[in-house]
C-alpha cells in the first residue's frame, strides 16, 4: 500500500465516522417523526436540514464518498472495501466516546463479527 | 416493555428500508453509468457526461432510491443509537450474496459464506442489545 492509500483511507474512515456521528447529533437534536407516514416524515425532513449538524455532516460524508471513489480507481474493491470495515470499529468507538452511547460486550462481539464477516464477503 | 419491542420493531422497519433501498440504488446507479461509458475529466468531458446522467432514467431510479436509503437512516438515527444502526446496515452483504444465488445461480466461495454467516450472527447480536441507551436532547425538551 502507498502513503497515498494509507492517507485516503484514512480520510474514507474519518470522513465517514466524523460525518455520521454529526449526523447523528442532528437527528437526535431533530428528534423522531410523529408517525412514520409520509406528511410527518416531511416535517421531520424539513426540520432535519434546518439543523446545523446536518450541515456538518454532509460535507465530511461526500469527502469520505469521493475518496472511496478514487481509492476505487487506484487499488482493487478486494482491497479498499476490507480496508474499509475497519469503520464500524472506529465508528463504535466513536459511538461510545463521543455520543456517549452504551457499547455492551455483545455489540462490541457484534460490530466485530460483522466487520470480519464483510472483509470475507469482499475477499470471497 | 411495550415500548421497548416497538422501538425494535420500527427500528427494524428502518434498517429492512434502507438494506433495500441501497442494495436497488446502487446496482441501478451502477447499470446506468455503465451505459454513459469512462467520463473524460475534461470541461467538455464533464459537461458531457452530467447531460448524459441528468436525462438517464437509470440514474434517477437509482438516485431516488439512494434518497429513500439516506431518509430511512436520518429517520432511524433520531431515535436509534449509531452503534446499532450502523453494523445492522451490514446485512445488506449477506441479503446480496443470497440474492445473487437464488436469482443468478452465482457459485459462491465458502469463504464468502462464511462472511455471511458472521455478518448474519453479528447483526444478531447487536439486534439483542437495546436500540437506544441515550435520551436525545429533543426528548429532554419533551420530557421538560
């Protein structure tokens, strides 16, 4: 792997993790939809993107998205997509210390057994 | 104990949404930006292809589709934890690899069945947990 893999990837994960704990700080601050119908899902969409976090977590998303696309034109997906898995690890740990959630020995086996599970389904 | 199964059952409603909804936008995408052909990353190139993709019906079954992905996991982040929702998108790999040998006839290696049968216990075990441990601040200001 080049430094310039190693960099992008880098960048995949964060940009990635970063972005989806932003918005999940914006969908918490949303709060849920009344019921899930189409009318109060629009209200709930409307306020959504009225919330700064929101904002915050597009750009980082669409970062990781285009450096997964050019990782793509640079190494195989049997290589960029395992790489990749080590998200749910890096996106649980930031569940925990960052959202503060409750990360229990099963969703810690779980997130664990899922990433394998992916980087075998891609190498298979 | 009520609320608690149907937080499991709409949090599962969302997840099936977007398994779906990915696992269709991405390979529609995919078909259609196939029939376009290599984008030439030239300004005329560009113009070009963004012609080509605003008027391919293809694209816009699949950037539809990738909308409804995008929506069903706003929506299940407002009240699920990301630690949940984020290892149970997973499950998309094993619904793919059964689809492709039910529908394609595809062989399948038995490491890539191994795979999905990680990814299938995984989701299980993080399925059993609680969708929620935090109290978002929208339901503190309820709550208040």
């Amino acid at each position: 792997m080049t430094p310039g893999t190693i960099f992008l990837l880098a960048v995949l994960i964060c940009g990635s993790t970063f972005g989806e704990i932003a918005m999940t700080f914006g969908m918490k601050a949303t709060g849920e939809p009344a019921r899930l119908r189409p009318k109060p899902l629009l209200i709930f969409l409307g306020r959504a993107v009225c919330n700064a976090w929101f904002w915050v977590a597009i750009p980082l998303m669409a970062l990781s998205f285009y450096s997964l696309l050019v990782l793509l034109s640079w190494q195989p997906i049997s290589l960029v997509i395992p790489a990749s898995a080590l998200s749910y690890v890096v996106g649980t740990l930031g569940a925990k210390y960052i959202l503060k959630e409750e990360v229990n020995g099963a969703r810690w086996a779980g997130v664990i057994l899922v990433c394998a599970g992916v980087v075998l389904v891609t190498m298979g | 104990m009520a609320s608690q199964t149907r937080l499991r059952i709409k949090t599962l409603v969302m997840v099936l949404a977007m398994v779906v909804c990915a696992n269709v936008g991405d390979p529609m995408l995919k078909r259609g930006m196939t029939t376009i052909g290599a984008v030439e990353v030239s300004a005329s190139g560009l113009a070009h292809a963004f012609r080509m993709t605003v008027t391919n019906a293809t694209i816009w079954v699949g950037i539809i589709f990738l909308i409804g992905f995008m929506v069903s996991y706003m929506t299940a982040l407002s009240w699920a934890d990301y630690s949940y929702v984020m290892p149970a998108g997973a499950f998309g790999y094993a619904v793919l690899t059964l689809l492709a040998v039910v529908f394609l006839h595809e062989t399948v290696s038995p490491k890539r069945w191994m795979g999905v049968l990680l990814i299938c216990v995984g989701v299980l075990l993080v399925g059993q947990t609680k969708p929620s441990t935090t109290t978002s601040p929208a339901a503190q200001k309820v709550a208040a």
